[in-house]
C-alpha cells in the first residue's frame, strides 16, 4: 500500500561516513540513546514524539487557548477522550509516566501486586516506586520469539487466577493490560482475551487499568486477525475494547500522533478527584495537566486522525514489509510482527554472545556503525536488575526497529533492511560489551559501555 498522504513539509537528515560514526559511538559509549541526532541517518530509535504531524494538527497548534483554566483545547482533548476511548473524566499529563505515577499513587499500597502482560519499563518502575509487585501475566508464546500465536499480548487467565488463589484479590488493585505490548514485539490482545479477563476481575471486584498507548494499532490487528471484527471500524473496535476496563493511562507520542503529551482517564468519580490533587503537585492544573493548549489540541485532533483505517493500515504495511525483506533474507526476527517496530533476536544473530555480555546492546551499536541507522535495545540492559540486585534475565533479548508514524518511506526500508543483511554476514567476529557506568534506575537510558577485548 502506497502512503496515503503527501509530503509537504521536509527534513534534511545526516548522511555520515563509518569514520564520523566510529567517533560518534565511542563518545556515546556504544549506547544508541546517547548519540546525537545529527549524526544519525535513518532514526528507528523509538516511534514516541517521533510523528509527523498533519497540516490539520499543525493549524490546531495556532488555535492555542492558553488560559491557565478552563482551556477550550482542553474541552476537545476530553471530547476526543469521550467520544473515542469512551472514558468520563480525562487528566492532561506532560506524557504517558505522568500519568503511570498519578495511577501508581493513587491505586497502590505497599505490599500490593499488580499483574500485567508483560512489563513496560517506565509503568513498572512507578508500580515499584510505590511498593507494588509486578507479576507478569501474559502467554508463554509471548516469551518465544518464534511463536506465530497470532495475539501474543494475550493475558493468561490461568496465571491471573492463579496469582488471584496465592495473594488474594484485595492485594491486587488493578490488572495492568498494555494493549499492544510493546515489550513483546508490539503484539495485540484480542478482543475475546480482553473481555475474559474482564469477566475474571469483575468476579473478584479487581480493577482494570489499560495501556492505551498503541491501541489503534492494536484494533487494526483485531480487524485482521479475529473472527467477528472484520466488518467494524477501527473507532468501533477502539471503543469496544475500552468498555473493558475502568481507566487507562496514555502516551499520546505514540498513537496520539503528536510530538508530546499524554492523559490517564478514568471512569470512577472518586479515583479521579484523588487523581486531580495529585496532578497538581506534579503536572499542572487539572484542565492542562502537563501540557499547553495548542498541545492538547494536537492530541485531540491526532486521536481522531488515528482512527482513519487508511493511515493505520499503510502503518502496519509499511512494518510488515521491513519485516518480510528481513524473513526473507533469513534474520532471525519475532514473529508475527507487530504493531510499531521490527524486533531482531539478537541471541540468534549473535549465539557467541553472553546474555550478560548484552548481545541486544551490541547489534544496535554495530548496526548504527555499518549504516548510521539508529535502533534500541530491549533486552537485559531495559529488564534492569531486581531489588537484590541481581540482573533480570528476561527471555527476549532483542533490538527494536521503531517505525515512526508517517515519516519515512518504504525506500529508507529499503537501507535498512539491507544494512540488517549485511551485518549478518560478519556476525561471528563480533564480541560482547562491558558497563563503564551504570544508573541505579532505568539504566538503559544513560548507562555507558566499552567492548570486551
Ligand atoms: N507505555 C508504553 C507501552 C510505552 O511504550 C511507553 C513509552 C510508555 C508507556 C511511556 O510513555 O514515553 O510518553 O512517558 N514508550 C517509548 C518507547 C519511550 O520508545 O517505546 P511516555
């Protein structure tokens, strides 16, 4: 499918030689978050902020009520709230972790566990901060990269019950359901998974708190893949799967198509007035949060635009066809692919590599140097370390391709996938990394490293 929009504004981006880029990574140490941008030429570090926005956005941006109350953006940001994600009350945050620590605060209790399908780093580390105990909840063929499960988001209702017979369901104050999960490839939950759960928590009074982060995206997998939907609008389906669940957090950088922002909306009364004293400690009054007028219109009209099934197909085209280019050519990939990137296994590309030797960390560090394209890692350096201290191990140990919404062509697809390909070629001369300093939290972000000998 060819882009179903043209091109009106452009960015010159860096075209840089393997001298430059040597340079630029050492002075990075070998971490792909601390490279300058201008030394990057095709940026797959994250899909967050990273959207083009449209010419309708950017004449929002003009319709800026700067108010410090009562902002009318702020009227269309909760109409959009309502009327698209069907939830009562909207609490403007700067981006998706304000509002992750306003929900933290004000549903969890020292001791308390929260489940999740998967983990995200910024959400669990505010469920940590405040006492609770992540339990990770999803199917197993979300931890196997080979799976072809067609909803590897799937939260595993033998596990949730299981955790609910152990703690107890008044130690568990929500489900945190990411729809889709980023983690795991950006994989979708079904709609018959969703409302499962939903039944299972309602029979043991928990609450459930959802991710809404890429959920359009996560609604076009449900239009594709499951039974019953192929006939509903991407809008249908998106209410639909918010009419499970009580509330949600959102990084509106990310399916908001906007360059900042997000919310945390909710249905109960009193959870958000106990929300609304907190936001403004940590973000601003309740009508903008952590935002300006000009950005909640944006958003408001970002959400909108995201519902176009034209954009969100060619989205999830243009991922899989990086992703087929790199099947094809026999890179190790997880599968199916999901909703916002590419993943690369990179135990299977680099087998010689310890998991403690952050293969994940190296490829993205040797892909950048062969081609100047930028990628993350999402393996042990992004797991952290538990609270004794000692590294999680997780399963996947992987590079993430992020695809920015409406920014780059299938031809910068093109260069990348076979930048991919030819780093295969020389995977076996290739050795791990070592810290040379590391943050006590969400490390991955700072830390810095140098190759072993
Ligand atoms: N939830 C999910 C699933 C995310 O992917 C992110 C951010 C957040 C919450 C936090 O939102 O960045 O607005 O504070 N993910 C980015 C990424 C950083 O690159 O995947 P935020």
């Amino acid at each position: 499918m060819a882009e179903p929009y043209k091109i009106k504004m452009v960015e010159p981006i860096a075209v840089t030689t393997r001298e430059h880029r040597e340079k630029a990574l050492k002075k990075a140490g070998y971490n792909t978050f601390l490279l300058d941008s201008q030394d990057v030429y095709i940026d797959l570090l994250t899909d967050s902020g990273t959207n083009a926005m449209s010419d309708n956005q950017w004449a929002g941006l003009m319709l800026g009520d700067e108010a410090y109350a009562g902002s009318r953006n702020f009227e269309h940001l909760q109409k959009a709230v309502r009327e698209l994600y069907g939830f009562k009350h909207v609490v403007p945050t700067h981006q998706g972790r304000g509002a992750e620590n306003i929900l933290s605060q004000i549903m969890i209790k020292p001791g308390d566990y929260v489940p999740g399908n998967m983990y995200f780093t910024t959400t669990r580390a505010h469920q940590e901060l405040n006492g609770a105990i992540f339990r990770d909840i999803i199917i197993d063929e979300a931890h196997d990269s080979q799976s072809e499960h067609p909803f590897k988001g799937n939260i595993d209702l033998e596990k949730l019950r299981a955790l609910i017979d152990e703690v107890g369901a008044e130690r568990i104050p929500y489900i945190c359901l990411a729809v889709t999960v980023n983690l795991a490839g950006g994989q979708p939950v079904a709609l018959n998974n969703i409302k499962a759960v939903y039944q299972l928590a309602r029979e043991h009074k928990i609450k459930i708190m959802m991710d809404a982060t890429r959920c359009v995206e996560n609604a076009c997998f449900i239009k594709q893949r499951e039974k019953g939907y192929e006939e509903k609008t991407i809008k249908e389906i998106v209410r639909e799967m918010f009419s499970f669940a009580d509330g949600c957090t959102m990084s509106g950088k990310k399916d908001g198509l906007v360059n900042i922002g997000g919310f945390l909306a909710l249905n109960d009364d009193d959870l958000y007035q106990k929300a609304t004293s907190l936001v403004v400690v940590y973000e601003g009054m309740p009508s903008y949060g952590g935002m300006t007028g000009r950005d909640m219109e944006a958003l408001a009209r970002g959400m909108y635009e995201s519902m176009d099934y034209n954009f969100i197909t060619h989205r999830l085209a243009q991922i899989e066809y990086l992703g087929d280019k790199l099947d094809a050519a026999g890179i190790p990939i997880v599968k199916p692919v999901g909703g916002h990137a590419i993943f690369l296994d990179a135990r299977e590309f680099y087998p010689q590599i310890p998991q403690d030797e952050f293969p994940a960390q190296m490829l993205a560090a040797q892909l950048y140097l062969q081609s100047g394209v930028r990628s993350m890692e999402r393996g042990i350096v992004s797991a952290g370390r538990d609270q004794r201290g000692n590294h999680y191990y997780p399963k996947l140990e992987l590079v993430r391709l992020t695809i920015p919404r409406r920014v780059y062509t299938y031809a910068h697809l093109d260069v990348v996938a076979n930048a991919v390909i030819d780093l295969y070629k020389t995977r076996d001369q290739v050795k791990g990394l070592r810290f040379v300093y590391e943050p006590p939290v969400l490390r991955f972000f700072t830390a810095r490293f140098e190759p072993l000998p």
